[in-house]
C-alpha cells in the first residue's frame, strides 16, 4: 500500500483512519502558518515607530459612522482581539480531532503536569 507521508495513513486504518491522519496534517500546517504570520506582525509592529502607532485613522466607529482611530487601538482591537478569538476557535476545533491544547495564554488541560 502506498501511503502519502503526510498523513500516515497507513498506520490509521481504513478510510476514517486516513481521514483523521489528514486532520492532523492539516491541524500542524494551519499551527504552523498561523506561528508564521504572527512571527511577521510582531516584526511590523516592532518596527514601527511612535508616531506611525499615535497617528489617526479613519474606521468605523458605528453604523453608517466613520471616526478617527490611533493606530495602536486599531491594531489592538482589529488584530490581537481578533486572533484571540481565532485561537479560541483553533483549541476548540482541535479538541474535537482529538489533538492536545498547547498552551495559548497559559497552561491547557491537556498539559501532563496540569
């Protein structure tokens, strides 16, 4: 039988057993890209200087409403809030293919010490 590497599906049995090994390719490319997405904000971020993260920028702030925004706030809301919500969502999808929690913002459950 001739098994892609990816998914070790030789070792899972069957269909179902392939199709879980697929998951858990699939869980550690999505870790690893979202790791590499964040390595290059942090980087942008770390780049910019005081007066590019005070300056105001235009959002909406309301229905049918535009405001002014600092640009750190903007980041702060429109990014970290947002990925905390998308890790949420990653542990939980995780859990479901029965992969173990890392930590994320702190110990999980599925830490052997915990």
């Amino acid at each position: 039988m001739e098994v892609d590497s990816r998914t070790d599906a030789g070792n899972s049995g069957g269909a179902r057993g392939a199709a879980i090994a697929g998951w858990r390719w699939a869980s550690r490319e999505i870790l690893a890209t979202a790791e590499r997405q964040h390595r290059e904000l942090v980087g942008k971020v770390q780049a910019a200087d005081d007066r590019l993260l005070a300056k105001a920028i235009q959002m909406p702030v309301g229905p049918k409403q535009m405001g002014e925004v600092p640009t750190i706030k903007a980041l702060w809301m429109g990014v970290v809030m947002h990925i905390v919500h998308h890790r949420g969502q990653l542990s939980v999808h995780l859990r479901m293919m029965g992969e173990k929690v890392p930590s994320i913002y702190g110990p999980s459950l599925d830490e052997p010490w915990f």
